[in-house]
C-alpha cells in the first residue's frame, strides 16, 4: 500500500506491524533494521508530519539500543513535532539515561521538576542518575510505577566527596523547589527531602535523627491524607522497632500541638492509628488493650459522623477507614483465641457501615471472604454481586469469589459466574482485532501495539484456562445421575480432549496472573491461602512476608494441569467399563488390551506424576489410607486427587490384565479399595466438619467435593457398567469361563452399590440435622457469641455499635445516615447469615439425595 499511495500511514502500519512481530520473538534486528530503512528512506524524501510518528521512529531506533541516533533525532527538526516541552524533556531524559550519560540526563530531568515540582517518579530519575545507581534502565523502557531502591550498591567511581557533594546539590534544588511552591498541596518535594535523607543512610553517612525529625514534619504537613502511610513505608522500613517507636510518639506530641479544621485532625488521627498496624504495634499488645483500641476506633468514627452530614452518597464519608482497621484488630483477636464472635462482630460492624453508605467496596470485600469463611457463600456471592464487577474488572476481581464457588454446591451461582466471566473474555478476544485496526486508522500507533500486548496478556489468563476448564467439568458434573446426558456433556467436549488441548505445557508455562491480589484482606493474600483456616498461634506481624504469590502462581500451574486431565479420564473411565464387560475374551480368557486402556494408563501416569510419585507409589499410598496404615492427613491438600485416582484406577483395572495391587486377588481388590476409600474420607470429614453455626471454615468444601466428584465418577462407572451388563435384544450364550467372573464382579457391583448407597445416607443424615434447626435457634446462638460475658471475650465491639445505634440523632446526622443507622439490625444481620448457611446446606443435600436416588435406581438394575 506505502509503494501504491506513498503515504506516511501505511509505512506506519507497516512499522508498527514488524515491531508487533519482533515483540512475539520473531526477526530481531533484521525486522528493526528494515524498519529503520524505510523510515530513513521516507524521512529523507518527505520527512514526518506527525508526534506519533516520531515516537515509532524513535521506539524503533531505542529497541536496537541506538540511543545517541535517537537523540539526535530528537534534537534535530522532528523533535519540534512533540508539542508539549515537558514530554519531549521526558523521552530526552530516558534517551540520556539509557545512553549511560548520567550527568545529561540529571540535568534534563532537573528541568522537568522546575516545571513539575509534584512529579515524584521524576525525582526518583533525577536523583537515581545524579547518584548513578538509577537500575530502572537497565533492561529498557518500562511502563511499572518507579519506586524508591531498597538498597543501592556502591559504585567504585563515586567516591564519598563526589556522593556528599552531589547529594548537597540535590538538597539545594529540593530547598529551591519548596520555596518556590505556590501551596501546601504539593507533596513532592518534601518526599523528595525523605528520600535525600533515606539516601545518605543507604550510603552510610547520615542521621537517622535528621529522618525521624523530617518524617515528623511532613506528617504535620500531610498526615490528614489517606495516602500518609503508604507515602512513609519506605522511609520506615530503614528504621529500628525502638526508632519506629520513637517516631510514633514524636508523631502522637505532634497531632496534639497541630490545630487543624475537624476533618484534618480526623485524617491525622486515622494515620496514627494506621501507622500503629502497619509498625506492628498492635500484634504485640494484650487481647484487652486490643480490644479496647478497636472500641475507641469506633468511638471516633460515631464522634465525627456529624462530619458527613451534608456529602452525597457516592462519596467517601470521614472515618471510613475505621471500620476497616477495627476488622483487622478482629481478626487478630479471633486468631489468638479462635472465638467465633469477633468474625460475627466484624460481620454487624461492617454491615452498619454499609447500611450508613453502600458504596464501600472495601468493606463488601472483606464481608464476602467472612461471609464464605462463616459457611454463608450465597450472602457471600450477593455482596460481590453488589461491587457490580462487569467487563475487565471480571478478569481482575473475580479471584474474591471464584474459588470458593468452585468448592460449594452452589452450581447455578457458579455457572453464572463463569458464563458471564468466559462472554466478556471470548466477546473481547474477538473484538480486539476491531480496536488495533480503528488504532490503525486513527494513527495512534502506541495504541496499536498496547491493544495487542493486553490481548496477548488476557488470552494467556490463568483464570481464563481455569474458567474454561471448570466450566466443562461443571456440566460432567451437573449431568452425572444420567449416563445417557452425560454422553451429550462428552460429545460436546469432544470426548475430553478439548480440555487436554486447552492445557498444553507451552499455555500453562506462559501464564498470565492479571488478578488484583492487593485488594485482598491481609489475612487472605492469595486464594490458596487462608490465615483464618489456622493454625491459631502467635500471630507476630502477619502483614510482614505475604508474598506467596510464586507459591500461588506455581499451584495454580499445577492444578490446570491436572484438572484438564478429569473430563478425558472420565470419558476413558467409562469406555473402559464398558469394554470390560463387553464379550471381548479372547481363547485364554484374558481380556486383551484396548486403545482406550493404554491412554487411560499413560494419563494415569500423568496424574500421579503431579502428585509427585509413580503409579504404584500411589496405589500403595490409597490402599495403606483405606486399610488404615496410614492417617487420612496422608493424602493431605490433595485428598480430592488422590480419591479421583483410586476411582480411576478400578476403572482402568477392569479392562486390564495388569496386576495392579501387591495383594490383589483380582480386580474386585480394588472395587473394595474404594469403598473403604470413600467411607473413610466422607465419614471422617462429616465428623470433623460438625455443626456450620459453631464451626466454621472446616472441611465442608472438601466433603463438597468428595461428593461431587470421585462419588459422582464412581456412579458414572457403575451406571456404565450396568447399561453394558443389560442384554439388548437376545442374549448371546457366554463363554464358559466368563460365567464366574461375571457373577463374582455381579456381586462385587452390588456390594459397591450398597457401600456407597450407605456412606452417602451418613451424609444426608448429618445435613438434615443442620436443616432441621430453627431460625431462631441458630440466631440466639450466634447473638450470645457477642453477650455472654461482658468482662471477657467478644462483645465490647458489639457493645459499642449498639451505643452508636441507640445514641443517633437525626438533627445531627442528617436524614440519610441516622435511616441507615437504624435500619441496621443485629438480629437480621445474624438471620441473614443463618439463611446462607441454611441454603448452602439445603442445596447440598439436593445434590445427596439425587445420589441416593440414582443408586437405588442402579440397585434395583443389578
């Protein structure tokens, strides 16, 4: 088209095409030498016309590291393309930086601040290239948040009068820049002065005094923001516990001797209490001193309430943060003791902050993961419908429910879920084309490759696979009571080898994690991990060493793979059934191998080998667990897998000749290996799990589980077998010696049947209990968690929201927050809760009793 028209766009496309292609791997510098060719050639011809254009010529030139080239550019007739000075004085300063010409590029970037004096991600160049150990170029340009350095290595050059003299310049022109500030407002260049002084202790010539006393200063300043605290963490984490202290009381001296506007003496005193959590303070103070401290933050957020009389109903009221720092004493206090009624008064706490306001996200998140934890998953899933997460926020967000839809019965909320999650997805995939191509069309050729950089990052989404595979293995199991809709389930999948595709070892090594972890409670960072779940002990200062996500990441890897195994094995699993007991003996009696049985062995291996063993370590693993040699803690977090692979396994055994127990008689060895399986996982679990209203977390997902999967697949083995026993039309004479083995494999089928038919009734037993319970039981007992003893324990938090409630006055609150005030309700809150329980218990036994319905049914076949 460029050789057609000549036209400057389409060598743009054509471009912004190769640099596409170079950013997927392929070309190298071949591809951005040509591109650098046709650009030069065109420019000598006609020259550019337009800013974007100048920046794909210069983006060209940076990814071959010519930078001097590329300064050149910049400095020359082009560079009066871009308009804006301070843009162009950016990418001058990049350039300079990237081209090892540190002097440059700080005096550059000082430029920009004399413009900018609020840019803190400029200081941070500025100061990084005037000290030389700015390492943020080092791998080129990159669109992350700059950040102050952790540490900083000494370069050999910069000797100490060469540091303590450049370090004064900076100091000057950072005095210059706040004297020439025209406000308050501008929080720059006092950051800038913190990091002066974290500088010289990383060098190891300054005073922490001089630290301690500027922080002090700027929390004078801007302690009243939101933002105070996790402005100073950096400038913290240099500091001793005994100098955090210190700075802790300076601080508290100070907000007493600052008068300020009411709301301003708010915002300090929230930042103090903040400031508290994030040192750790509170994590060493006794269970009342805690209590008490989480009382007075109630107390503060009741006293300035007045304060968000006249503001509308979208905006953030004064004292929000309260609440949430009072949950965070809570839930310390409930790790320390493991006593139910501090979960249930964060639960009445943040429900009255959402009564007062509903558009607290933070508070709705943080009920839905107590929601979840307290075994009320619908309540649980209405809250996160309420954050109204629609398009990308589904991919970044949906990590706060998803989960534990996964593990519940709640099958239709869960299949809402992922149908809305998988549309946008797919709808978006399809239609990134049309967005790079009106970016095209547009020439906003940054635009171009961003739209194709954030397709790539979706389509390799970790939640997306997962998504896409749940959502396949979702209809095996809504379809498992009937063998003959559950062969529509595998026609649909393709037999179970649309999920074997989906996983393949290059997807699943180039996953992307685009979930936003940090909007997580601290006590849950990841999905995988969970503090509430115990062990209860010491908790020292939990928000200290969270970083489990490579712990995650790496789990979640194996889980996908895993998980694509299911459906291809339970479609092998029933064809192997089906075969076994098909007149296919040859003339020695043995059945003979089948393809169908070969994959199935070689998936085996698969499966296993992710557990981390062989396949007769397994077995010897399942069999010691089922005959009581060993504990069910054996088969530890992957109980579940372990529990498939038994099943599969019997499923397998029955096509083959293989011996496969050191013991076995046989392949009703492993029919009964099951059953001992099942009976002890499911029993042990229902037990341990005990009543949901006083114990919560538990193991009622595992036993979910139990149920919906190794139980559902093992009634699809028996259903297959069955159907395939049934004559049609006239009966065949058998082969002599097939007529014992067919009777003893009748009986051992029978016998299957009536232990499976048994172990669910425990079940069924243990859930119609808990359905039986009356409302207004459960509701007293969860209110006298938070009344029964006024000097111990739960109940001061209570207490306190109570007074809130009683004392509100409407002249004083205005008409919206004194309604909200008194709509709320401990009572409703705790019926709520016990109605979430009470449905996620009911819809569990539905699923029970369809089981048992179905083996009757397979009872009265045999």
């Amino acid at each position: 088209m460029y050789k057609l028209v000549g036209e400057e766009r389409f060598l743009l496309w054509a471009v912004c095409s190769i640099q596409l292609q170079v950013s997927c791997g392929q070309g190298g510098e071949k591809l951005l030498g040509l591109a650098e060719g046709l650009l030069k050639k065109h420019i000598a011809s006609h020259s550019l016309h337009e800013p974007e254009a100048l920046i794909v010529y210069i983006s060209v030139l940076e990814q071959q590291g010519k930078y001097g080239d590329a300064l050149e550019v910049l400095s020359g007739k082009l560079g009066s393309l871009i308009l804006i000075e301070v843009d162009r004085l950016r990418l001058q300063g990049r350039l300079l930086a990237q081209s090892g010409d540190n002097a440059a590029a700080a005096s550059t970037f000082q430029k920009i601040l004399e413009m900018c004096p609020d840019d803190w991600e400029c200081f941070l160049h500025y100061l990084g290239c005037l000290l030389e150990d700015d390492q943020s170029w080092c791998n080129g340009v990159t669109s992350e948040p700059r950040c102050p350095p952790g540490s900083v290595n000494k370069l050999p050059h910069i000797t100490d009068d060469m540091f303590n003299s450049r370090i004064q310049d900076a100091s000057a022109f950072v005095r210059k820049l706040e004297t020439e500030a025209s406000d308050d407002s501008k929080r720059g260049p006092s950051l800038a002065y913190l990091e002066i002084e974290r500088r010289k202790l990383l060098h190891g010539i300054g005073a922490k005094e001089k630290l301690i006393d500027a922080l002090v200063l700027y929390f004078s300043r801007f302690g009243y923001l939101a933002c105070f605290c996790s402005d100073v963490e950096v400038f913290l984490d240099i500091l001793t516990p005994d100098e955090k202290m210190d700075l802790l009381e300076k601080l508290k001296e100070s907000s007493v001797s600052t008068s300020m506007v009411p709301t301003k003496s708010l915002g300090l005193a929230i930042s103090l209490q903040k400031l508290q959590l994030q040192i750790g303070i509170t994590y060493k103070l006794p269970d009342a001193e805690l209590e008490s401290l989480a009382v007075k933050m109630i107390n503060i957020y009741r006293k300035n309430l007045p304060l968000s009389k006249d503001l509308d109903p979208q905006e953030s009221m004064h004292g929000e943060d309260l609440f949430h720092m009072a949950s965070n004493i809570l839930v310390q206090l409930y790790w320390r003791t493991g006593k139910i009624g501090y979960l249930l008064e964060i639960v009445m706490m943040l429900e009255l902050g959402l009564n007062i306001r509903r558009f607290v996200s933070q508070y709705k998140i943080i009920l839905l993961h107590l929601y979840s934890h307290l075994g009320a998953l619908p309540v649980a899933y209405e809250w996160f419908r309420t954050l109204d997460v629609k398009n990308i926020l589904l991919e970044s967000l949906s990590h706060q429910i998803l989960p534990q839809l996964l593990l519940s019965p709640l099958w239709e909320a869960l299949n809402d879920l992922l149908k809305d999650y998988l549309k946008f997805m797919d709808d978006h995939l399809r239609e990134s084309a049309d967005l790079t191509f009106l970016a095209y069309r547009h020439r906003n050729y940054s635009k171009v490759i961003e739209f194709v950089q954030f397709k790539e990052q979706l389509q390799h989404s970790n939640q997306y696979l997962i998504a896409r595979l749940e959502s396949s293995i979702l209809k095996l199991k809504e379809k498992a009571n009937n063998i003959e809709e559950e062969e529509g389930v595998f026609e649909s999948l393709k037999c179970g080898t649309q999920a074997l595709e989906l996983a393949n070892d290059t997807l699943c090594q180039s996953l992307t994690f685009n979930e936003e972890l940090q909007l997580r409670p601290w006590w849950t960072p990841t999905p995988k991990k969970d503090y509430l779940l115990g062990p209860f002990e010491e908790l020292k200062h939990p928000m200290e060493n969270l970083d489990h996500c490579r712990e995650w990441e790496t789990n979640v890897r194996e889980n996908v793979e895993r998980r694509s195994l299911l459906p291809r094995m339970i479609y092998l699993s029933v064809q192997c059934v089906s075969a076994s007991s098909k007149e296919n003996i040859d003339v020695n009696g043995s059945v003979s191998d089948s393809t169908f049985s070969l994959e199935m062995k070689s998936l085996l291996e698969r499966y296993v080998k992710i557990l981390g063993c062989s396949v007769d370590e397994a077995v010897k693993v399942v069999l010691d667990v089922a005959e009581g040699q060993r504990p069910l803690e054996a088969l530890g977090s992957d109980l579940i897998d372990w529990v498939n692979f038994a099943v599969f396994l019997n499923a397998w055994n029955l096509s083959s000749h293989e011996s496969v127990l050191p013991r076995a008689e046989g392949s009703t060895s492993l029919w009964h290996l099951v059953n001992s399986l099942l009976q002890k996982c499911i029993v042990q679990k229902v037990r341990i799990t005990g009543p949901k209203v006083c114990s919560p977390g538990g193991d009622l997902p595992v036993l979910v589980q139990l149920i919906a999967e190794p139980v559902a697949w093992h009634c699809l083995i028996l259903q297959s077998y069955v159907r395939s026993s049934i004559p049609c039309g006239k009966k065949k004479k058998k082969i002599g010696p097939t007529d014992g083995s067919t009777s003893v494999l009748s009986q051992t089928i029978r016998d299957s049947v009536l232990s499976l038919y048994s172990i669910i009734e425990v079940v069924v037993e243990w859930l119609k209990e808990e359905v039986n319970k009356t409302e207004d039981e459960a509701v007293d007992h969860m209110l006298s968690s938070l009344t029964s003893d006024p000097n111990e324990g739960p109940g001061k938090v209570y207490q306190a929201l109570i007074e809130l409630w009683s004392t509100a006055d409407e002249g004083e609150l205005g008409d919206r927050i004194f309604q909200g005030i008194k709509s709320w309700s401990p009572t409703d809150v705790a019926r709520k809760t016990f109605k979430g329980q009470h449905k996620m218990m009911s819809t569990f036994l539905q699923i029970c009793d369809s089981k048992l319905k179905l083996l009757e049914t397979v009872k009265q076949q045999i």
